[in-house]
C-alpha cells in the first residue's frame, strides 16, 4: 500500500540551496508515485516561481511540485513557517524537510515502508548523534500533527522547535523510528549567517552586553533596534542534543521592557515606572548607578557578537520548551494561520495564482 507523502520544505532567501537540493530529491525518488513535493516561500526577497517555472513545468501542472508563497512574516518563524507548510499538504504522511537536505535515494519509499510496517511511530534523527544540519527531518501522520497542533509557534528563535514536536509526539503514544541509514543523511555545509540571518533575533538585536559577576553567574542585556530591551541573570550551561553549550537563565522568563536613551545612559522601563531602571555609561560600557557593580561590556566583536545572536536563539527556544514540562500545545490560533497564495501551471503552462 502507497500512503501519499507531502514533502514540506520552508525557505526564506534560500533559494541557492534549493538549487542544490531539489533537483536531486525530487529525482532520487521519483520512483515513488503518490507523493507532493511542497515549497512554502515564507517571503523571500526575491520569489522564485519563475526559475521552479522553468526547471519544473511538468511537476508543477501535475502537482507533483507546489510552490506556495505568503507575504506576511517579516522574519523567518521556523515553527510558523514549518505549520503554514504542512496544514496546506494533502498527504496522509507529512515529511518536514530543510531547504538545505538531501533526502536521498529512495527515502520516500523507506517512509512508506516504515509506516505500513507499524502504523504507531514517528520517524526522526538522534538529535544526540546527528548533525544539527538534519535535526529538522520529522516524518509523521497528518492526523498526529493535528491532533498537536503543529510545531509550539511561542518558540520563534532558532532550535529545539523539532525536538519539542519529538518530545510531544512521544507523549501522544508514537515511537520514535531513527533515521540511520547514512544515504538518507546528507545536507549543505554554511555558516551561522545562513542558518540565522533571517530569523528575529538576527534582524532585532543591535547590541549584546555581559556582565560577569562570579564564575557561575552572569547578567546578560541585549539591546533591540526596536527600542526594546531583554534582561536576565545566566549560568553556565550544559550541551544539549549536540548542539553547543550555550548558558541557561536564572528564571523561568527574562525581563523585557522599553529602552529609553537619557543623558548620562539609558533607562530600561519594564513597564512599572517603580522598575525604570538607569544605567550610566561608562565608555562605550554601561553599569548600574547604585553600589560598587561590575560592568556592562559591551560586546564589540561583529563575529562573536553574530555567534551570540545563535547562542541567544536557542537559549529562549530551550528555556520555553523546557518550561513547559508537560510538552502541551497551546498555539493560541490555528498553526500555521496566515494569507497564503498557491502558485500553479495550467495545461497550457500558464500561471495561475490562487489564494488558499
């Protein structure tokens, strides 16, 4: 039996690794019938249905290929994006794939093959052993997605979204079937300016500032160019699904609140003016005006200060997974909610643009 199989694949201004990876996913499994591969264009730039247009007439007449575009986001929400893709999929079985992975030769038959063998699993990667380049390859029945609710949208940084949607699905009662075969394991290699560039923090945050304190304790304040800031006292942490070590905060949520520019620093306004708060510059330091404190350095290093925007994304997307023991879902609208417009080929291989 052949359980039809949406491919889901989100990409903002990644268009140069589609052009890697898609011509060889959709032709090392184009043995498999009764399968969609879906592009959700999450507001590149720049789209790309004129080049899908020319490399994949045919695909996109017989909705083999569908390529999908919203023009909402202003960054890229891996959960979001990730959720848009999937509730608009028409497969029994819905496999989430990275722009940037290759899926392999005859992996959507192995998907089928796991499926009909055992109707009660999930299939994923050892986020312990793997590359986190693949860590985003979940395949799973449509129904279970549903009855999640999708990927946890409250996680908007980068990181952990999947392995919350693992840990979740292992509560719904599915074993988790690890992809191993090393065929089916194979993605781009770039840096952090790709994996982040888009996403909030990277567009947002315009200043990190650390204050140490002790070997075990740290404040961190991060200025937005939004006029907002992010507070918050961190310990040194642990690695987390071989990932990178990255350090855990204090309390269960950080301090957020307005920052305002004053004459002698700046002050961070949480929103009871009790809580305004005046931090003196020092240089091009900061520090607080009451008591012998140590400074606010700030961060100056353009490549360290990128690698704590990563840091930083993650650290918020564990702490909210980690928060919610109970790995509930609470997407407070539908997931993946959204104006999205499906890009098509007529017989006669004219475009048609429909709003679905």
């Amino acid at each position: 039996m052949n359980h039809r199989i949406s491919v889901c694949i989100t990409c903002m201004n990644r268009q140069h690794h589609l052009e890697k990876t898609l011509p060889e996913n959709i032709r090392m499994n184009s043995d498999y019938p009764d399968a969609e591969f879906i592009i959700l264009d999450y507001h590149s730039a720049a789209p790309f249905f004129n080049w899908l247009k020319e490399e994949y007439p045919q695909e996109l007449k017989t909705g083999r290929l569908r390529y999908l575009r919203t023009e909402m986001p202003d960054y890229f929400h891996h959960s979001h994006a990730k959720n848009m893709a999937a509730v608009h999929a028409s497969g029994e079985i819905i496999c989430c794939v990275d722009a940037d992975n290759f899926i392999g030769p005859g992996f959507l038959a192995y998907v089928n093959d796991a499926f009909c063998q055992d109707a009660a699993i999930f299939l994923t990667v050892d986020h312990n052993s793997t590359s986190q380049d693949l860590h985003g390859r979940i395949c799973m029945w449509r129904h279970d997605f549903a009855a999640l609710q999708g990927y946890d949208e409250r996680m908007n940084g980068y990181g952990y979204e999947d392995i919350d949607l693992v840990k979740r699905l292992e509560k719904l009662g599915r074993k988790p079937l690890f992809i191993n075969n090393e065929k089916y394991l194979h993605a781009l290699n770039h840096g952090i300016e790709e994996r982040i560039g888009n996403t909030r923090h990277a567009r947002c945050i315009e200043t990190f500032y650390i204050r140490y304190i002790d070997p075990a304790l740290s404040e961190l304040l991060i200025i937005n160019n939004d006029g907002t800031y992010e507070k918050g006292l961190v310990k040194p942490g642990g690695e987390h699904n071989n990932l990178f070590t990255f350090p855990q905060p204090v309390t269960a949520t950080l301090e957020h609140g307005a920052v305002r520019i004053a004459e002698n620093g700046v002050l961070l306004d949480a929103g009871d003016s009790e809580n305004t708060l005046l931090l003196e510059t020092t240089g091009i330091n900061l520090r607080y005006t009451t008591g012998k404190t140590p400074v606010f350095y700030k961060i100056t290093d353009e490549a360290y200060a990128r690698k704590l925007v990563l840091i930083y994304s993650c650290m918020v997307n564990y702490q909210q997974m980690t928060n919610d023991e109970n790995y509930t879902t609470t997407n407070a609208m539908l997931p993946g909610s959204g104006a999205v417009v499906a890009y098509r080929l007529d017989a006669n291989g004219l475009t048609e643009n429909v709003n679905i």
